[in-house]
C-alpha cells in the first residue's frame, strides 16, 4: 500500500510512467539498487520544487486581484 501511495505521488508530482517502471524494477532488484533510486528522486525533486514556484505565483496573482476587488473600483 505504501508503494502505490509513493508512485501515486510522484505521478501526480509529474513523474513520467516510463520513470516509474523503471523506480518498481529497481525496488524489485533489491538494495544494490538504492544510489540509482536516490538519484532518480534527486533529479526529479526539481520538478514539484518548479510546481510549487509557479503555484505560488498564481496564487499571490490571485490574491492581488481580490485585493484589488475588494477596495472597490479605481477611479
């Protein structure tokens, strides 16, 4: 259950499915497979780390807006 739940993450953190497979058969070769894994995490960790960036800035673009809304209209 734990595995599906990590690989349901990633997925979503936009890991693509060929990665993945490759993530299972490198858990499924054991622990001599664990610095490939790492690096495999470490290089993907810049991808949500860019999501969250640009998240964050749609939602202080959003937060202006309804700033701006709620002073009332500008003259």
């Amino acid at each position: 259950m734990r595995r599906l739940v990590f690989l349901t993450r990633m997925r979503v953190s936009g890991m693509s499915i060929s990665d993945l497979r490759r993530y299972v058969e490198l858990i499924e070769s054991g622990a001599d497979t664990v610095p490939e894994r790492r690096e495999m995490l470490l290089e993907h960790r810049d991808t949500p780390r860019g999501q969250i960036a640009q998240l964050q800035l749609s939602l202080a673009a959003t937060e202006y807006k309804i700033a701006t809304y709620q002073e009332g209209p500008l003259p």
